[in-house]
C-alpha cells in the first residue's frame, strides 16, 4: 500500500488533503520531510550515501537521516522513526534537536518534482558507526567525515557532485549550527 503524505502550501500551512506521496511528487506538491544530522564531540558529521536504486540522487552523499513523514504523523515520530528504519537507533524524541524548516523545491523531470519543507533536527551520535544498521533498500553506506571536510566539499564548492545539491544557504546553517554545539 503505497504511502500518503499531508499536502502544505507554498508557505508551509497544512491544507487538509492527504495524498499518494507519488501524486505529490508528480504534481510538484509541497509536503513534510524530515532530515537528521548526527554529529559526534569530536566534530564529525554522519553521512549516508542514498541506494543504488533511488529514483533520485543515487549514490549520492546526503543528510544522516531522512524521509517523508506519513499522513497525519508528526514531525518528531516521523524523526523517530526514519531514524530506526534507516541506522538502526532507538532514540527518544528528547534527543533531538529543531534546527528549523527549510523549503525545497527540485525539479528532477516533469513527472518527478520534489517540493517539501524539511523540518531539520541535529542529535549527538554516541553509537559508533560500526553498530549502526543501515538499511539496505534505502541506503548504500554510512560514513563519518570531519565537519570542516564537509565545509570545504559543499560550501566551499570544492566538490559538490559528491552530495545531493541542497542550497548552500541549508548546508551553511546545519554546519553552523553544529559548530556552535561543539
């Protein structure tokens, strides 16, 4: 059964209707996502590389955690929750942290538009990485960098066809935001 998403606007206001997530992303609908940026004391930032098989940016460098968050869901179960089925974690919603909502919108081809507001949270990762579970369906690999390598690749634009093309502007307030929690 194929998964249903809550309709926003171009603002990020709910509008009551609830669709097929493929309905939202053929007709460019805005929607609710979230991301989860692990980080560790030492000032590395857990990365996944998306699935082989992704429809978009496969192979591709992006945020630790991150997904649709289900019709009538909330944003922090669906954190919750996407955290679990993608590295494993069991975390409790006190753990993370809102950075903020950022809008995106991508325009992959004419049926594939991806419009969303992705509700951002930071959290600290103390679980190594070799205990984390990724899931294979979703994703490739998990890898920790140092943050100041992440500045350079996408901020510094030293090598952004590694990553999925967020806005620099997104990108510079995550790394920010983790520097400043170091």
């Amino acid at each position: 059964m194929e998964e249903y998403v809550d309709v926003m606007d171009a603002e990020g206001r709910y509008t009551g209707e609830s669709v097929p997530k493929s309905l939202a992303h053929s007709k460019g609908l805005f929607h609710p996502t979230v991301h989860i940026w692990f980080y560790t004391r030492e000032g590395y930032i857990l990365l996944q590389q998306r699935g082989r098989s992704k429809p978009t940016f496969p192979m591709l460098w992006d945020v630790s955690v991150a997904g649709h968050v289900s019709s009538g869901e909330s944003i922090s179960d669906a954190a919750i929750r996407e955290i679990e089925e993608e590295i494993g974690l069991s975390l409790e919603k006190g753990e993370l942290h809102l950075l903020g909502v950022f809008k995106s919108e991508q325009l992959h081809h004419k049926t594939l538009i991806d419009r969303e507001f992705h509700h951002s949270f930071l959290c600290e990762l103390n679980t190594p990485l070799a205990a984390l579970r990724k899931q294979d369906s979703e994703v490739e690999a998990l890898k920790l960098i140092p943050l100041h390598t992440l500045a350079e690749e996408v901020w510094g634009m030293a090598n952004p066809q590694r990553y999925v093309p967020h806005d620099i502007s997104y990108y510079k307030a995550v790394i920010k935001a983790i520097k400043e929690r170091l």
